[in-house]
C-alpha cells in the first residue's frame, strides 16, 4: 500500500488479488451547462452527442462525457484537445449560450480494480452499485464527500473526487482494502 | 468435568475443547458454546447479582434476551467489554469472563444487603427520598447515586479494534432464520429476487434447533436447516448469521450489526470486531419469531429458575441438561415438552405444575407415559436456595382459593407464562399494534413500512404454521416486487402445537407485599412495586414504566413488559390497550459505540481539507488551525516565537517589505452567461452594470432578511464572465443559495455557476515589495499601477503557469492574488518564496491576516457578523447599489425593525490605557456602576494587538453605536472594569495612500 504524496503524483496506491487502486494521470476536465434545446448545437460543435439521460456517458476518440443533470455534463480529454474543445465553444457562444468551465484541477480521479471493487464501493458509497450499469457513471458521494462514479466494466470503477477530499476518501478507501484482504 | 453434558447430543463440537476463564476460575467446554452453556454444563448457575438487591442470579434464558447473566469479557489490552451476554459470546481458548455487581465476590457479596432492606427500596424510593433537604443533593445523594448507577465497570482504555460499515441494497431482507424466515428466504430468492437473511445467532436455523424431532417433507429438522441454507446460498442469497437487525427506519432502511471476531481466539488484526450495515430494502419480512415470558411469583429470579423453553434449547443445541431434578411450573403447553425432552436425557421431572385445571390430554399421557407427577390448576408461592434454588413451594388453588403448600425439592425450575411476539422492529416502523384478547397478546396491526411479519411474529404457534406463513409472506413479497411465486406448504410431523394462558402474578396465601416477585429481573422490579406505582397515581403504562423503570433496562423489557402491563391493568382494573404498551426504540439490543462510530476515528474522524500550499506550510513549521472543514496556517513561527511575536513579526515584515499568503480557501464561482450580470444584479448588493471587463468588486451578498450573509471581491473577466470570491466557510452556501433562486425564481436567465474553488489555489503578495517580487514573473499584462490598478483582474501567465491574476488587498498595502490551476499551487509557491527573499519576504498565517485587515477596518462575515447585522449596522452601505429596481434582501432592508434607531453596530474600541487587550465576545455597558444583573449594551467582536497602530484595537458592536463615537463604553471582566473608547472602525492609513503605490 503506497501512501498519497501531497502533489498527487499518479501510480498505483493499493495492488492486490481483490482490489487495486491506482491515482490517475490528470486529464482536461470542463463543466458544461446549457439549455435543452441547445444540446445539438453544442455536441455537433464538440463532436460528440450529448447524452441527456442522467448517468449517461458519451466517448468520442479521446472525449468522455457524463450527463450529470438535466443541464449540466461532465467533460474530460486529453489535455492537448483541450484547447479545441474550449474553441469549438467559444465559436457557437454567440448563437448557443452556454456555459464551459475548466474544472481540469478541481479534481483528482482514482481507478478502483478487482473482484472486491463493488464490496469496495459499498463501504462509502450509499447507491445501489449493481444498479448502475457498465459504461455509466453517477454523481454520488463517498463516505459524506461529493463525487463522481463511472462504471467502466463489471469489476472497474473511476472516482473523480475533490482535490481537498481526496486523501480523507482516498484513506478510507485505503483502510477498506486491507479490510477486504483480510476477510 | 462437563458433568451435565450428553455425549452426542447437540451441536458443539465434542473434538475441539476450549478453556476459558470465569473470575479467574478455569472453565471448560467445547466450540459452539456460549458462555452460558459451558457454565452450566459444569453445574455453575450462579452468574451474576442483580443490580438494585445485588441477589444471585443466574441465566434466566439461552438468547439475546438475557436479563441477568451479563459479565465482563476482556479479550486482550483495551479490549474490556461489560455486560456482555453470556448467553450469547461464545467461548474461546483464553476468553477472560468475570461476574459484576458483587463485592467482594460471586458468592459472598457485601452490596447484597440490599436484599434485606428490601422494603426500602420500592418504586420512587429515590425520588422520595433524595427530595430533602435541598442542599444535600450536590453532595451527598448526587455523588451518591451515580456511584451506584450503572451495571458493570465502563472500559477505560482506547479501543484498539477497528470497525467497519457497508451499505447493502436487496430486494427481500428477511430478519430472522428460524423456520418462518427460512421458508420466506426460500420463496423469496426462488422468484429469483435478490434475497438477504439475517440472524443473530452464529447459526441459521431458529427454533428448529431446539425442536431436532420436527420431520419437514421427509428430512430432519437439522438436515433440513444444512439442504435449506445449502440452497440459499446457491440461489445467491447472503446468509448474514451473527448479525442482529437493530434498528428499522424510514423507507426500509435497516441497520444491522455483524459481529465478525468476537469468537475468534486471533482474528486477522485487520479484520474489523464489527460492521454495521445500512440495508436498503424493497421489501422487509420480519420473522423474529416469540420471547418466552417467565410466571411472576415470589422468588422467581433464584439461580436455577429459568424459561422452559431454554432449558430445552440448553439441551437440545448444547447438549447440556440445566440439572439433575426439575420441577416445571407453566401456563402454556410448551413447557410440557420441554420436561419431556429433559426427562428422556435423564434429568427427573419432579412434577409439572400447570396453572391450568385441565392440561391436554396427549400432555398429560405424555407425563404419565415417564411417570411425571402431574398437579395442575396450582400456584408457585415461593422459592428457597440461596445460591441455587433448592425447593418451590406449591399450592392448589381451587375456586380463586389458594389451598394448603407443599414443598417440592429440585435443582432446577423450568417456567413458562406463555410467549410474546417479538415486534421490536415492527414497532421502530411505528406499525400499529392490535390487542388480542384471546391469546393476551399484541399483534401486528396496520404497516407503515413495506414489511411483513411471518410466524409467531404475528402469533402463529408450530413449526408447520412458521414454515407456512413464511413461506405465504416470501411469495407475497414476491408477488409486491412483480415476481412469479409459488406457496410452498410443508409436510410436518412430530410437530408440537400448543396453547396457554396468560397471567398476572400468581396467586398466593402468603402476604403479596412481601413477595419478592420479579418482572423486570434486569432492573428488580417487582410486582409489587408495579401496584404501588399504580396506587400512587400511575394511570399510564408510560409513567408507570417511568416510574418503577420496568423495561427501562438494556433488554428494552423483552421478558418484562407484558407481565408488566398485565399487572398494571390488573391494578388499574382495566383492559391491557386501555393502558397501552410502550414503545420499543432502536438498538434492539444493545450495541456497541464502536459499531456506530465505524471507520470516522483517529485520523478519519472527519474529513480535513487541505488546500495544495498546505504541504509546504507543513515542512515549514506552521501551526494549524480548523477554519470550517479546512485547516489553515495560523502563523510560521520561526527561532521558538510564540503565536504574538509571529504574528508581530508577520505583520511588520509585511507592512514593511512583503507577506505571502495561501488563500485557497477561499470560495471561488465562475458565472457564465449572458445574463450573467443581471444574475449579479439580483443577486449582491452591489451595482454591476458598469463594471468594465478587467475590473473587480467588493460585492456583499444579504439573505432575504436584508442581514449580511457573505462578501467578496468579484473581478468580470469578460461581458458574460463573472470570477465570484466567497468566505471560505460559506462557498458551499453561497452556490447552494444562488442556485436555489437560479432554479426557482429566475428559471428565465441563461446564466450558470460552477464551483472553482478547488481548481484554483491562489496566493495572495502584500506589501510594498509586491510588484517588485510579481513583475518579473507575468507575462501578457503590465502590472504598473497606471496599466493595472487596483481592483483590476486579468487572466495572464505567471511564472509560465495559466492564471488569473487580481490586484486586490486585504490588508491595505498594495496587493496581488495569484490564482493558478491548483496542481501549480505549490510551485508557484516556491517560486515566489524563492525570489522573495531578496524583497525579505515572509510567510504569514490567518493570524496576521485579522490583524492587517483589522487595523483598515475591514470586517469578516461571520466574526463581526451574526445573521443580525445589515450593511448600515457594519458600516457598509456604500456597497448598496441604491437605484437598484431589486436584489436579494432589498425589501428585507425596509422592515422597521432593521431601520429602527438604537440598532446595535459596528464602532471601534480603543482601550483608554493604550494597553489592555479586550477579549474577544467582552460584554459591553453604559455604566459600569449599575447594579447586577447591568444592562448589556453590546460585545466585542474582533481584538488584537496592533504594532501598526503602536496599541490593542478592537471591533464591537453596540447598540447605537454610530451615533457614541467618541463617549466611554466598559467592560466588566473578572479582573475589573476595562474602559473604552468608540471610534471609528479604520486604524490604519485612513486615506487608503498605502494600496496605491
């Protein structure tokens, strides 16, 4: 188990049989608002379609998007296509008001992999994790700290969490792994 | 050794002998058994002393019930558990068990002195007694009830164990795994719904335990529990055995308490001792089956006096007979069975003694078939032994009269008054309760919850009726979730049906008042006791219990509160609902603080935010302190400073040279739209309009009170680009407040807020030396105060990061906040910090921040702010845009009690000796010469010794404030009366030449 370093610095935090947990490479994160009526404009502009059921993802070479709320999406690239996605907005702000909003700091994100992922989850996270389906994702919290869930696969998790939370999240989830290694 | 153990029988297993200690004493038994069990299959009935009389007392009953048979158990350092149920911890090689309440041991015990004064101690005995006189309560009767309060002596060292939660989602949760809740799991997980069972005991199998004669479609009972859990388990269902339901809340939310190691003798030091689970359930099917109740009569809580059901789980699970000769004393046909069991293991059945004129005929063949002595229509009217029982007297009662005692020597005495339903957890549900009069009983009524109760949950007798009903409530829940299911009936035979009759105490020929008839054997409560209670005025079974503290024990009155309401209606000559049953409360039973404290300990016990500077304050000797859930430099403390020569220190080398300062915290928005500034309009104080591109704002935000909720600088970055800083405290409210009024009221503007807060970490520079540490680190925007004066913003590079730069300051020199991405926060830091120190740069803390803002008059919401202070109290209405059409807390502004005169606001205080320091919330008054209790006028809401201004400084605020600039104000303080005088609120360089250098 390797401990947080205060940068950040991504690599694996926990390796094992039931359950590992790596801090992710950071990647360009925006928040997207905008109207409903808008929502082909802007995926057009962008070059994915906006998902509107909430949970939803979208991917598009390296664009992912979750529906986070019936205005609101979450949008994380590359930080090279980060400037194209910024300038595509920009270029239809006149005629399509919306709002995108570099957030690429504001969050850390770890990897959670293995046979004890869900159980894993299930320590901090109150949602129905069988609920949410492969390639779909929720705002949810963690332990009381707001984040955000993709479900990449059956046993693989992404969490997106605060900077300033992380280590309080990420420590409990440390301590949930030698629970889960013990059993 | 082991002298009442049947080779064979039960199920310990007989290959794995385990050790144990009871005061010191080795004792031993086999896996499988509870303390309990390995005592008394060594003869020892004697467990514990009662917690008012301190009378010998032994296990009463075999489940978590268990009023007297609580102990102390340690398991290693720190691990010291009191009242603990022995008839629930298992034993392990090396668990140490000791007796409680007795001094100075089990079997001679000075506090037992109690007993004999017995008749001073009735129901109210403190409340009358301790009433006078007065002055004796502090001392004398306080200090000593509380010594003798309490069972048991409370752990005093940290808990080393850790513990452990989980959510759980299912969509059938089955609370009880007795036949009931076996055939409801069954029905439920074969509609192939998600199915969790839960219970208790270490084993699944309930009642069908004790009842191995039970044949169920062809098997034994116990090879039907292994095929039936076998099946469960394949089916996907999560068998949960040592875990109790403790509590049952709103919309299905169980919570359930696993206990994971208290039966190992070395667990993996990181499994957790326990885990709570919050369950989220569709559906809930309660099949907690029914509690024994013991028949009250004198002497009914001797060691040896036990539940007949017990005795026959003692037997029939354990192994273990609970002695060599019994007599039975019952109203309800199970205790019948239970001596039949006994006396084919060997233990002689003196008699059965029935309340009941005339038994069953296929009982008493039963009897008669082992030559048991058959008396029925009698009364128990009292016991002797004192360690044990060793006789029970017996009297006919014939026609309502008590006829002439006969004594009958035994070892043991197995009672039955009947059975209760368990609906603890249905009553957390706030279901409502039926009274049934034919079987004496509560029943459940109408359901608040999606539940529901199988078994003798709802007062069916039998295993054949349990496993039928459960099977009927799986597939109903079934059928509720849009499943298919089939009711499955089970072929039973040897099945023992039966019925009883309910009682008040017995009846006797002695003196009632004497008798020492026991209801609640966990708090000695006693008949007696009930009637008194009664007599004094308790109409209400919720005073009476209040009262007497029947059922107030940590059994929440499992045993005790159905004889208890029988006797209070007796008393009251009512029926049982007329005086009402009093409500049951979550933890069902008692449950350790470790498991609702869970993993939030230690260095988790709450979440501390650090903002990305943080390490480097760290490693440089800062001192922290909490500010909302941050923590924050306070001050750098440099060569053994104390917190007044840092700040000292920082204040000078600021005003002087340059500070830097981490202000991450602060809450950051962006708000983006076209509507963006008529958002800002409506939402501060504040005129935006004509605020150009490039330029910043204070704004002051109100709440619709009209009273100051939150200020900060706001820099427009573009037309439909606003920048928004909050209090660090209050970020979290502020975007929760505008988005509020964003989602409700103003649903027409294309406007929108995103939380920046931790994107940025921002660094703010103040001093003279700022623009000379800054310049050469920012590219695309000329600093000079001609091209970037203050209260402008610009987003530029510094030191080759993105960022967004502001000249702003909050301590009155010229100023600059740095804010980049917050994985740049720390280099930028360094960055400056290095090149700084050519300019005598020094870190400074929130300390010295108060200070530098304090001596320029500027306030901070929340400390020279209360929720009641509007703009014109804090001196502030120049920040209210006055042509306004409307904002947020306009019209509150208007209410005549918020322009009323004489409303307290914020003045200066100058202490008339230049020397003494005021302390922070000092009451202020008028005239210090008034009597006791003085009119209080106002307090002081920010102090602090100010270098800058050569003297102590402070903020107040006071009644009428504005207009007693210039006059004395004091200070009444233990030491003396301070004197002080009003002034304005702005110390320090009041033309503001300093920030615009």
């Amino acid at each position: 188990m390797m401990a947080l370093t205060p940068e950040f610095t991504p690599g694996q935090l926990v390796s094992g049989d039931v359950v590992s947990v790596s801090l992710m490479a950071p990647v360009a994160r925006f928040s997207l608002r905008l109207r409903a009526a808008d929502i082909p404009a802007v995926s057009t502009a962008i070059g994915v379609d906006l998902p509107t059921r909430i949970g939803a993802c979208a991917h598009h070479e390296t664009v992912e998007v979750m529906c986070l709320g019936p205005d609101e999406w979450q949008i994380q690239t590359d930080a090279n296509d980060s400037v194209r996605l910024i300038n595509a907005c920009a270029a239809i702000y006149a005629q399509v008001p919306h709002s995108l909003t570099d957030i690429s700091a504001r969050e850390v994100t770890i990897s959670i992999e293995g046979p004890g992922a869900v159980d894993l989850l299930s320590i901090g996270c109150p949602r129905d994790i069988d609920k949410i389906a492969i390639g779909t994702g929720c705002r949810t919290v963690f332990d009381g700290v707001s984040t955000v869930l993709w479900r990449d696969g059956e046993t693989r998790f992404r969490l997106d969490i605060w900077r300033s939370f992380a280590p309080h999240v990420i420590g409990l989830i440390q301590t949930g792994c030698a629970e889960l290694a013990a059993q | 050794m082991n002298l009442f153990r049947i080779p064979g029988q039960g199920r310990v297993d007989p290959t794995t002998p385990v050790e144990f200690t009871f005061d010191g004493k080795t004792v031993s038994g086999y896996k499988g058994d509870t303390i309990t069990s390995a005592l008394l299959a060594n003869g020892i009935h004697l467990m514990g002393r009662s917690f008012k009389y301190h009378r010998p007392r032994g296990a009463v009953c075999a489940g978590s019930e268990e009023p007297n048979a609580l102990v102390g158990t340690r398991r290693g350092a720190g691990q010291f558990e009191p009242n603990t149920r022995a008839t629930v911890q298992e034993i392990w090689s090396g668990l140490e068990v000791t007796s409680q309440n007795r001094y100075p041991s089990l079997s001679f015990d000075i506090g037992a002195v109690n007993d004999r004064a017995y008749m001073l101690f009735s129901a109210g005995f403190y409340y009358k007694t301790f009433m006078w006189p007065k002055s004796f309560w502090d001392k004398v009767y306080e200090p000593f009830i509380r010594s003798a309060a309490g069972l048991g002596v409370s752990p005093s060292e940290n808990d080393p164990d850790k513990y452990a939660s989980r959510y759980l989602h299912t969509d059938v949760l089955v609370i009880g795994a007795g036949p009931a809740g076996l055939a409801a799991a069954l029905s439920a997980s074969r509609a192939g719904l998600r199915v969790t069972l839960v219970d208790e005991n270490p084993e699944a199998g309930g009642t069908l335990i004790s009842e191995p004669q039970t044949i169920i479609d062809g098997v034994p009972a116990w090879q039907w529990i292994d095929q039936t859990v076998a099946e469960l388990i394949s089916l996907g269902v999560r068998v949960m055995t040592r875990t109790t339901a403790i509590g049952y809340y709103h919309q299905n939310m169980v919570g359930l308490c696993e206990k994971l190691t208290d039966h190992l003798s070395s667990p993996n030091a990181n499994m957790p001792r326990e885990r709570l689970w919050r369950v989220r359930a569709r559906q809930v099917i309660l099949a907690q089956g029914a509690l024994e109740k013991p028949l009250v009569f004198d002497g009914n809580d001797r060691p040896g006096v036990m539940l007949a059901g017990s005795a026959q789980t003692y037997l029939n699970k354990y192994g273990v007979r609970v002695g060599n000769n019994a007599v039975v004393v019952t109203s309800h046909d199970s205790a019948w069975y239970a001596a039949f069991d006994l006396a084919d293991a060997g233990t002689k059945i003196q008699a059965i003694v029935d309340t009941r004129a005339e038994p069953a005929v296929e009982l008493v063949a039963g009897a008669k078939s082992r030559s048991i002595r058959i008396l029925s229509g009698y009364s128990a009217t009292g016991t002797q032994g004192r360690l044990r029982i060793k006789s029970v007297r017996i009297n006919p009662v014939i026609n309502g009269k008590v006829g002439a005692p006969e004594t009958l020597e035994c070892d043991c005495l197995l009672m039955s008054g009947g059975w209760t339903p368990s609906l603890h957890l249905f009553s957390h549900t706030k279901g409502a309760l039926t009274w049934d009069a034919d079987m004496q009983t509560f029943l459940p009524d109408r359901k608040t919850e999606d539940c529901e109760i199988a078994g003798a949950g709802r007062g069916l007798w039998g295993i054949a009726a349990a496993l039928n009903d459960g099977a009927a409530m799986g597939a109903v829940a079934a059928r509720t979730l849009d499943k298919v299911a089939t009711n499955t009936v089970y072929d039973v035979t040897n099945d023992r049906v039966g019925t009883g009759v309910s009682h008040t105490e017995l009846p006797t020929d002695l003196d009632p008042g004497k008798a020492r008839a026991f209801v609640d054997f966990q708090n000695d409560v006693t008949a007696k006791d009930l009637r008194l209670a009664v007599r004094e005025g308790m109409h209400s079974i919720e005073h009476v219990k209040r009262y007497t503290t029947n059922g107030m024990a940590t059994d929440q009155g499992k045993m005790s509160n159905m004889n208890g309401l029988n006797i209070a209606a007796d008393a009251l000559g009512k029926p049982q609902p007329k005086v009402g049953l009093t409500t049951f409360r979550p933890p069902y039973t008692p449950t350790s603080f470790g498991a609702f404290v869970g993993y939030h300990r230690g260095d988790h016990f709450d979440v501390t935010r650090k903002t990305p500077i943080d390490s480097w304050a760290e490693e440089n000797g800062a001192v922290f302190e909490p500010v909302s859930m941050w923590r924050r430099a306070r001050y750098f403390p440099q060569n053994g400073e104390d917190m007044d020569g840092a700040v000292s220190r920082e204040c000078k080398t600021t005003r002087s040279a340059v500070g830097m300062f981490d202000a991450s915290t602060l809450g950051k928005i962006e708000i983006v739209g076209p509507d963006a500034v008529e958002f800002m309009n409506r939402m501060y104080t504040n005129p935006w309009t004509k605020l150009a591109p490039g330029r910043t704002r204070y704004g002051l935000l109100l709440g619709d009170d009209g009273f100051i909720r939150d200020d900060g600088v706001i820099g427009r970055l573009s037309t439909d680009r606003f920048h928004i800083t909050t209090t660090t405290g209050r970020a979290a409210r502020v975007l929760n407040m505008m988005e509020d009024y964003l989602q409700t009221e103003w649903t027409d503007l294309k406007v929108w807020l995103t939380s920046t807060t931790e994107h940025w970490a921002t660094i703010a520079l103040n001093g003279p030396n700022a623009r000379k540490l800054l310049e050469p680190f920012v590219e695309g925007q000329d600093i000079s105060d001609q091209a970037f004066p203050h209260m402008s913003i610009v987003e530029c590079t510094v030191a080759g990061f993105p960022a967004r730069l502001f000249r702003v300051s909050f301590t009155g020199e010229l100023g600059f906040e740095v804010n980049v991405p917050a994985c740049h926060g720390r280099a930028l830091w360094q960055t400056l910090w290095d090149a700084g120190q050519q300019y005598g740069i020094c870190a400074y803390g929130t300390e010295t921040m108060h200070v530098l803002r304090a001596e320029k008059g500027y306030i901070i919401v929340g400390q020279d702010t209360d929720g009641t202070v509007t703009p014109y109290d804090a001196g502030i209405s120049w920040a209210i845009g006055k042509t306004k059409p409307d904002f947020v807390g306009k019209r509150g502004l208007e209410r005549p009690d918020l322009v009323a005169d004489g409303r307290k606001q914020l003045v200066g205080l100058l202490t008339q000796d230049g020397k003494t320091l005021l302390e922070e919330g000092a009451q202020l008054v008028l005239d210090a010469n008034q009597p006791i209790p003085m009119k209080m006028v106002g307090h002081v809401t920010s102090s602090y010794h100010s270098d800058a201004v050569g003297r102590p400084i402070a903020f107040a605020l006071l009644e009428n404030g504005h207009n007693r600039v210039g006059e004395t104000v004091y200070i009444p303080m233990p030491e003396g009366v301070i004197s002080a005088d009003v002034t304005g609120t702005v110390f320090y360089d009041p033309d503001g030449a300093r920030l615009k250098l």
